[in-house]
C-alpha cells in the first residue's frame, strides 16, 4: 500500500510544479524582452523582479536590453542576472521609470 501512496503524492507533487509553472511564467524575469515592464518586490540587493503592465502603477522598471547570456548595460541603467552553478540563465538590463 505503501508505494502506491507514495506514487499518488509524486504525481500531485509533480502537477503542483507544474501548475504554478504554468500560472507565473509569463510574469518570471526569465520570459522578459526589451519593452516589459518589472516590479521589484525584493530588495536592490536581494531582488525579487516580476513583468507588470507598463500602465501598471507597480512599474518601476523598463527592460532596455534582454539575454541568455550577460549584456552590457549602460552607466544609467541596472543590471540584473539569473544566474545557475556560475552560468548566466538570463541577463537584463533596466532604466528607472519615472
């Protein structure tokens, strides 16, 4: 009995996942290109970015250059990286909004 419990709790663990996946990708700073608007609900140095309508009055920020790889930002824009075991996952470059 045991085995097939744990079997039913991997699968609803496993649809869990994918679920809430499928519910914030589109707002992960991994799914941005240049034009997207981001929310900062983290901290400057512990960033926590999500992409927001740019009408949104939650827009802080302006995506000006978007990467799998790093990207050279300018002096006035911010940078931000995702980064796995040293590789750059996704790279962003941000100018203030307003």
């Amino acid at each position: 009995m045991w085995p097939k419990i744990k079997i039913v709790a991997a699968v609803v663990v496993l649809i869990g996942v994918g679920v809430f996946y499928l519910l914030n990708h589109d707002t992960m700073p991994a799914s941005a290109v240049v034009g997207d608007c981001m929310h900062n609900s983290g901290t400057e140095s512990n960033p926590d970015l999500e992409i927001v309508k740019c009408g949104d009055s939650k827009a802080q920020f302006k995506v000006t250059q978007a990467g799998d790889d790093a990207v050279e930002c300018k002096d006035d824009e911010s940078s931000y990286e995702e980064t796995r075991k040293g590789r750059v996952l996704t790279s962003l470059c941000l100018t203030s909004i307003g």
